[in-house]
C-alpha cells in the first residue's frame, strides 16, 4: 500500500535504510483508517492518505540536509495526529449503530463501525452531544475491537432493572 511513498522517500534520499536508520520510514498502522499510514522519523510523524502524501512529495526536485522540505510537503496534505473521533474519521469508512433509544442529548450508547487498515473494526459506548464513543474508546482502551459483540460487551453501560 506504502510502495508509491516509499519510492518518493528514496528518490529524495531521506528514506530508512541500514546505512541510514534516522531516515523517515511509512506505517500503514491498523488501527488507521484504510489507506492511510504514518510517516516518522521518529522524532515527528504526519499522518494521511498514502496517495496525497505521495504526490505532495512528488512536486520536490531535491531536499537539504535538515529534509524540510519533505516535512513542509506532507503537512500540506497530511494531519498531525491520526483520526481517533467520528468527527476525524473519513465520512466514507464510518457507520453508525444506535444500540438503545434516544437522542444525542441522551448519549445513547452506539456502535461506531469503521473500516481501517487491519479491516472492519468496532468502538462502542455512550455517543451523541456530549462524548464520542470512537474518542473515548481509544482513550481509555486503545486498540479497537475486532468484532461487534466484543466492542458491546466491553464499551457498553447497561442499566440494570433489578431491584435490589
């Protein structure tokens, strides 16, 4: 998926290699949403679409020794952080599941189905004006679920109707 990226990192010169192990080096992390990576030298990192990222260093003849022109033309195009709220998330590779009545005033929990590089992912828990399930589950859980059941049974409060 990085290949396109990678090939502009070594055109330039600034790409990892042995003989060069602080170069900038491509992620396709699978909690990202699909198609996209994260670009570090391990000192800073920009995330985005591989092919808008590509393309941006594409327009670079050549770099300086501090490689800022490498930097300055991936945050053209790319983010700073990944994507870690619905808001954030590609409108194309999120859906939404209200698991209980209400409105988003209510905070209803919600199934928040996502399509990352690892595949179809789940985030579960309370979603509407207030908080977002997708947000506050990598906050508190980090890793997304990989099936439904296990994203309801984990990020979901239920209510009991026992009396005690």
């Amino acid at each position: 998926m990085a290949t396109r990226l990678e090939i502009e990192l070594a055109r330039l010169g600034v790409s990892t290699t042995h003989s060069r192990p602080e170069g900038i080096s491509v992620y396709a992390d699978p909690d990202l949403p699909r198609g996209w990576v994260r670009v570090s030298d391990g000192t800073g990192e920009v995330f985005g679409v591989v092919d808008a990222l590509a393309k941006s260093l594409a327009k670079i003849s050549e770099v300086d020794e501090d490689w800022q022109e490498v930097w300055d033309a991936l945050g053209e195009v790319g983010e700073n952080h990944a994507p870690h709220s619905s808001q954030g998330w590609p409108e194309d590779l999120i859906r939404f599941e209200q698991l209980e009545e209400g409105t988003c005033n209510d905070q209803p929990n919600t199934l928040v189905i996502v399509e990352t590089n690892g595949g179809t992912r789940y985030a579960a828990g309370p979603h509407g004006a207030f908080s977002c399930a997708l947000s506050d589950w990598f906050d508190n859980l980090g890793s997304l679920a990989e099936t439904r059941e296990a994203a309801i049974a984990i990020g979901c409060e239920v209510e009991s109707t026992e009396e005690n």
